[in-house]
C-alpha cells in the first residue's frame, strides 16, 4: 500500500483547533476529533496524520489517570481542555491524549490511531518500518512515529508549535463506537470511536465493525 501523495504546501491549508469548539463533554470531544489532524514540528519537517480513533476517558471511570486525584505524573491531565497529557505506559511505550475537562477536573482523549499525512519519510525512519499501514496504528507506534514524549506533556495544542491539532474541514465518514482496547476496569463502557472501514484504525477487525 502506497498511501497517499505527500503535499509540503499541505499546512498552508491547516488551522490550529479553536478551543471555543471543543466539546464540554469527554465522550463528545472523542468523536469531535475524529478526522481532525496531529501536527508535529520537527527540525528536519513537518509530520501529520489524520485522526481515525480516540478512546474517552471521563469523570468517574475508574480506567483513567485522573480518578485517584492529580499528581506530579498526571497534573497535565487537570489543565483546561485542548492540553497535551503524555505519559510512558508499562515503561514502553509513549500516549498521547487531550485534555478534555474543565481546569481541574482531570479528564481526556487518548489518540489511539493516524492515518499519515505528512512527513511519511520522516516516520518511516522513526519507526523504523515500510508499510503505510503500521507506522501511526495504535497509540505507542503513534507517538514513536511521531517523536512524542514526555518533553510535550503540558503543551497547548491549540496554537501552533512542536506539537498541535488542526482542522481542515475533512469529512471523517462513518464513525463506529464501542469499547476500548487494553484496559480491565470500565471495560465495558462504548467509549471509544473510530473510522469504520479505515485500514489504519488498531485493534482486532471483530471491534472494527
């Protein structure tokens, strides 16, 4: 799969996502960015990627970082909506995930999958992988692919800079809901949406539907 042609003048097209239009809601915000765009700034070029999934994680559940209260590790996560939170799972891998309650509340979006844009080259050599398909599918690939880690947690991204979101009026299409991959507590809950049909979206094909 060859994907998409890249377009450097792609950016000129691009505007970083008022924070005005973010969904109050956790679970809203989720699907509200679908089909919006991750830009990361590097020194050698720009790399984006359209978003084709998120998982919610709201007031009261037990599976997210805010619900014993903020600390030292989570304390992006309490900023108001539009914020970076990223943190090192199981000593591995790096998450991206936007902050999605009021300042304080503790609450966010976990981008779990991108469908490249920009940049391809770039994240090939991040991820040191060839196909399209793998190099932004599943949220620890994302921010490898992406060069995300510790060093953007707490950065505002909806303004321009190493690392923010952008809208360019894309229709994202037909966006299923279920639940969320890898976790035991609130398992049950359908709070996580993606792209039907979008081969770039992770997960078993059975939770894809």
């Amino acid at each position: 799969m060859d994907g998409p042609p890249e377009n450097p003048a792609a950016m000129t097209s691009y505007s970083p996502i008022a924070r005005s239009e973010l969904p109050d809601d956790t679970a809203a915000l989720a699907r509200y960015l679908i089909g919006k765009v991750v830009v990361r700034e590097l020194t050698e070029g720009v790399a984006s990627g359209r978003i084709v999934e998120t998982e919610a994680y709201v007031v009261g559940d037990a599976a997210g970082h805010g619900y014993r209260g903020m600390t030292p590790r989570n304390r992006s996560l309490f900023l108001e909506p539009g914020h970076a939170y990223v943190y090192l799972a199981y000593g591995i891998s790096y998450m991206l995930n936007v902050s999605s309650g009021k300042e304080g509340i503790g609450t966010g979006v976990l981008i779990r999958a991108l469908e490249p844009l920009e940049g391809i080259a770039i994240m090939r050599r991040n991820r040191s992988v060839e196909r399209l398909r793998d190099l932004a599918r599943g949220p620890g690939r994302l921010a490898m692919a992406l060069r995300i880690d510790r060093s953007l947690d707490g950065l505002d991204l909806c303004r321009k800079g190493p690392l923010w979101l952008a809208s360019d009026n894309h229709a994202p299409g037909d966006i299923g809901q279920g639940i969320r991959i890898g976790i035991s507590k609130d398992a049950d809950r359908l709070l996580r949406f993606y792209v039907r049909g979008n081969p770039f979206v992770s997960g078993p094909r059975s939770l894809n539907r």
